[in-house]
C-alpha cells in the first residue's frame, strides 16, 4: 500500500439507463437515481461509476 500522495480524489456517480433507448442520467446517489427511474417508469439498471 502507499500513501495515495498526490493522487487525485474520485468522485462516485450512479448511472442510470435503459436498454430500449430511453436517456437516463447521471446522479450523485443512488436514491435520487432510483427515484428518477420510477419517475421515468421504471425498468433501468443503475451503475456506480467512479470518475
């Protein structure tokens, strides 16, 4: 292990989206994306991507 000096900070984001084409998004937690999937009607699948 080292010290991680200098390394930068990774922010985590949850990515939704759809396999029929429908525009997902990207959201800072995972609740906000759960509640944006229902609000689209549900079905998406959510990633958690670090960037």
């Amino acid at each position: 292990m080292g010290c991680n000096c200098g390394s930068k900070r990774r922010s985590t984001v949850f990515v939704l989206s759809y396999e029929d084409g429908r525009t997902g998004g990207e959201y800072t937690s995972k609740t906000a994306a759960e509640i944006a999937d229902v609000q689209k009607g549900g079905g998406g699948t959510i990633r958690q991507v670090q960037k």
